[in-house]
C-alpha cells in the first residue's frame, strides 16, 4: 500500500473517532478520564503512521526483533536487498542468515545489548536468497517499556561495495609495500656487485697506469681480461636490473605463436657461446603443434633467460635441450633440461626469490646477478602461467613453464 492510501485511510479514520468522540462527549457518555487520554490515543496512531512510512521507504535493512532474536517486523527494504518476501522471515530467528562466523559475535553482542541496554556497531555478512553472503554494518537499539527492554530494533546498512574496495585497497597497499621493498633489495645488489666491478677495474687500471714502464705485454693483457669481464658482468647487472623493472611495468599484449619459431630464434642465437664450451643446444619442440597465447617479448626473455642458465651451469661437452607438450587443463608446458651441475635443496628453495637473491659462477666462472629467474617468475605469471624447477646434483637440471594455449579467434 502507498504512503499517500495509507495517511489517506488514517485520516478518515481519526475523523470518524475525533466525531464520535465529540458526540459521546457532548452527550454525557464520555467520562473525564476519557477526555483527558484521548490526545495519547491521537499520538499513537500518528506514531503508527510514521513508523509504517519508515519501514516502507527506508533504505537500510531495519528490523524489530523480541529478546529471543525472534524477527517481528521487517522493513521492504530487505525484499530489495536480499530478495526475500518479508513473509519468509517474520517469526524466525534473526541469526538464521548471518554466516557461520559471525553467528557468535552477534549472539554476545546481542545480550550485552539486552543486559545492559547499550548500542553496538558491528560489521556482519548476511545471506541473501541467492545463498551469496553480502556485508553489512549492523547498529542495535534496545525497545524499552518504561524500565524493562522489550526488544530491539536492528538497523542493517549494505556495505558490500565498500568492502571490496577496502580490499583491494589493502591489496593495493600491500604490493606496493612488496615493491618498495624488491626495490630496496635490487639497490643493495647494484651498490654490492656493481661496486664489487667497478672497484675491480679502477684497480686493475692503476696498476697499468703506475707499473706502464716495468710492466710486461702478457700482464697487461692478463690486466685488460680481468677489465673486460668486469665491465661485462657490471653491464649485465644494470641490463637485469632494467629487465626486471620492465617486467613489472611492462603491458602484456598477447597473440597466438608457435612456440618453436621463438626457441629456434633463441637457440640459433646461443650457437657462438655454447660452442664455446662445445655445448649442444637442441630444439626438440615440433614445428607449428604447439601454439601459445602469450606476449612474445616476454616469453621470448623467459626461454633466453633459462636457456642462457642451463648453458652457465653445464660443463663442457654438456647438452642443453627445450621440449614441450600439451597439458589437459589448456595449458603448453615448455621445459629447458640440461645435463649440468644441479642443484641442493637448499639452493632450489632459494631460488625465484628477490629478497633471497644469490649468484653462483658458472662451471667456467661465468658471473651473474642472481635476478635472471625471478625475472623468469616475474614474466611467466604475469603470462597467466606457473613456473617450476627439478634438479638432481650431479645430474642436470630441467625448468618448466606453462603458457596458455592458442586463444580462438
């Protein structure tokens, strides 16, 4: 019923009882105790009226409950919210929708409430007829006649949107705590290492500069190796640092590739230095069957990253060897084995881990940063994939990565 149909009826109402108040009054039926309370009566029924206009129109979820939590009166507005007819939940308990973990707070707030007759707020999640759960902020006011509590009234805001930006505010705030915090590690590396290269090479050039009369051919140049590699493993910490930047700033932008055109690119590249160490790189990927959804800068540093890695750590004579297949879950899983050094327990726990970054010299003295793989991690999930490592030492090592597959178009 309509606000206006119902002051419209209360109208008519207390017109017919104003008359015949006056003419039983005028008559001499009327006693002066019913003169005096006929203006509490009056104030009753527009009492009345501006309660039914609340629980009508009001926004919040309101609802008068008896001391047991037995639900009396609802406002329309839970239909609106929660979708139930007020039909369905007059006359039962008011906890029977609150989820299991809150069924216990509520109840202790409840009779503190009916104890000491204080109000609460508190935040809750309430079941709506869908069987989801919404959040809501719950205040309780207690009923009282004359000095003892009859009930309570509950007022129910929805505070499910807020909750959600909260968070992932927290979210937000958190990865950003994260960030600062990689960050922090990734200076302490360039202050450490690049210090480490740049102290190598201010030393190594002043002793050619002092010793340049007395010093023989065959030191200098055992001077300028120790130069040169220094200036390639500190030119190599800045480029990992700058690809591990752009890891995490980087904007995927995915598209269908065979995933061998991408290692044969990646392993042809590779031909000078593994033939340094008389190494053998192989393909062993079919060409055109395996078909991932990915962005191909980023998973083109993925498979150099490990590729270059397997090489570092494999001895001379070694083999190095990228396979893939098709898992059932839509994913290709792109593996990198090699017949190296492998690794501990210990060291695999470590590893994907800037704050536990570590780098150990190849089994030629090759030099790292440590940050090659969590690059790897950083890219591969970003990807939408996983990343895992198995090792036996002594034996070899094979990283794995997954990928999704080929996206119809």
């Amino acid at each position: 019923m309509r606000y206006s149909q119902i002051v419209a009826q209360a109208t008519v109402k207390r017109e017919i009882k104003r008359n015949e108040f006056n003419s039983k009054f005028l008559s001499g039926e009327l006693t002066l105790w019913d003169k005096i309370m006929h203006p509490v009566r009056y104030f009753k029924e527009k009492n009345t009226i501006v309660m039914s206009n609340i629980m009508a129109h009001a926004q919040d979820m309101i609802s008068i409950v008896d001391t047991r939590g037995i639900t009396r009166q609802l406002s329309e507005s839970y239909t609106k919210v929660l979708g139930y007819d007020l039909s369905d939940l007059v006359g039962k308990s008011a906890f029977d929708l609150l989820h299991q973990d809150d069924m216990d707070k509520a109840k202790e707030v409840f009779a503190r409430g009916l104890q000491n007759g204080g109000s609460e707020i508190m935040e809750l999640r309430i079941m709506n007829k869908d069987g989801n759960y919404i959040w809501v902020e719950t205040s309780g006011s207690p009923i009282r006649d004359g000095d003892k509590i009859i009930g309570v009234v509950l007022v129910n805001r929805d505070i499910t949107e807020f909750k959600k930006n909260q968070k992932q505010l927290e979210s937000s705030e958190k990865e950003r705590s994260e960030n600062s915090e990689k960050m922090a590690r990734l200076l302490s590396i360039i202050i450490h290492d690049v210090g480490n290269k740049l102290n190598s090479i201010y030393g190594f050039s002043e002793m050619i500069v002092q010793e340049k009369a007395n010093i023989k051919f065959e030191t200098v140049m055992q001077y300028c190796q120790i130069i040169f590699n220094s200036t390639s493993a500190a030119n190599d910490i800045i480029k990992n640092v700058i690809r591990w930047r752009n890891a995490n700033n980087i904007i995927s932008n995915p598209v269908n590739m065979d995933i061998f055109t991408l290692v044969d690119d990646i392993t042809s590249s590779t031909i000078l230095i593994a033939g340094n160490k008389e190494l053998n790189v192989v393909n062993g990927i079919e060409r055109g069957k395996y078909i991932v959804y990915a962005d191909e800068s980023m998973a083109s540093q993925i498979i150099q990253n490990l590729v270059a890695n397997a090489v570092k750590f494999t001895p001379r004579g070694g083999s190095v060897k990228i396979s893939a297949k098709t898992r059932e879950d839509g994913f290709v899983e792109v593996s990198v084995s090699d017949t190296g050094v492998g690794m501990s327990q210990l060291s695999i726990n470590r590893l994907f881990k800037i704050e536990e970054t570590f780098t150990t010299k190849g089994t030629e003295g090759e030099e790292g940063t440590g940050l090659g793989l969590t690059i790897v991690k950083e890219l591969v999930e970003k990807s939408g994939g996983k990343v895992w490592v198995e090792s036996t030492q002594g034996k070899g090592t094979t990283f794995t990565f997954t990928l999704p597959c080929t996206k119809a178009t």
